[in-house]
C-alpha cells in the first residue's frame, strides 16, 4: 500500500503555501507590534511562548487546509480511507495524532535551531553590510525545510499509527 499520493503532497503544499502568505501578511501588520511590544516590555519569555502558540496555530491550521485541499484533489489515500472515499474530507484518529507528534518535534527542532544557532548567524548579518537578502532568503529556507520535514514525519509516523482504511471494523 502507499504511504501517500502526488495529489496528497501537493494539497500540503498549497495548505502551506497559504497558511505561509497568511503570515507574510499578519506578521508585520498583527504580530510584529505585538511582539514587539512584549520585548519592550521585557517579557521576553511571554514573547516566546505567544510566538511558539502562534506557530502551533497556524500547523493547525495548516492541518486543517489540508485535509479540504486533499479532499479537493480527491487524494485521500488508502490508508485513511477506501477508494470510494477519495473525495472526502476525512481523517483519523491516528493521523491526527501522527501530525501533532510531527509538529512537536518539528517545533522542538526549529525553536532549537532558533535559540542555538540562528540569533547568532542573524545578528552577525545584521551587522555585516548587504547582507540584507540573507536575512529575508534564509527564513524562507527554513519554513521550506521545516515544511518538508514535517510532511515526511507525518507520512511515516501516521502509516505507524493508523490501521489501513479496509482493516478497520465496519460500523
């Protein structure tokens, strides 16, 4: 059986590509004041668990977008549902339990990479002159990977928690 479809990667995508240009809009309109009212404030620890909420809302959201794209793309695969049911928008229990262990542990990572590695490769750009494009390209490339990486996470940890679609017991 397959783990997933090329319809079911591309509804991801878009899902993302949304939530993403959503963001695009919202941070320097919403957040960028928010949080950076909660700097001056001094609570940075308040500002990271708001900017971490933010992040697990919008992987929600992005769940949720792409169980309508899939359906959309009639892409659901047999692992969630039968053939008779490409069309529809369905999931599971293990598969939403597949996508949250996912974003845990892509959040964990990409809060880590954060913290450890990026502040210090960031402010080393800002300080360095016509480095501009890097701190606008290198985001990017993170939301790409991190996106990437949480779809493969999710494909391999839902075929572990999910019984295929025609073992599950009729009702």
């Amino acid at each position: 059986m397959r783990l997933t479809n090329m319809g079911e990667v591309m509804a991801f995508l878009v899902a993302r590509v949304v939530t993403y240009g959503v963001m695009l809009v919202m941070t320097p309109v919403f957040l960028g004041p928010l949080y950076g009212q909660l700097v001056r404030s001094g609570g940075r620890v308040l500002l990271s668990v708001v900017a971490e909420g933010v992040s697990v809302a919008v992987w929600l959201v992005t769940l949720l977008l792409f169980l309508v794209f899939r359906a959309g793309f009639a892409a659901v695969p047999e692992i969630v549902a039968p053939s008779s049911q490409r069309s529809a928008v369905t999931t599971s229990g293990g598969e939403i339990g597949a996508f949250v262990l996912s974003m845990v542990i892509d959040l964990a990572a990409v809060t880590a990479l954060n913290i450890w590695v990026m502040f210090g490769v960031y402010a080393s750009l800002r300080a360095s002159s016509g480095a501009a494009i890097a701190l606008m390209v290198i985001p990017f490339g993170i939301a790409i990977v991190s996106a990437v990486t949480l779809f493969l996470l999710f494909i391999a940890f839902r075929a572990a928690m999910s019984r295929p679609a025609g073992a599950r017991l009729a009702p």
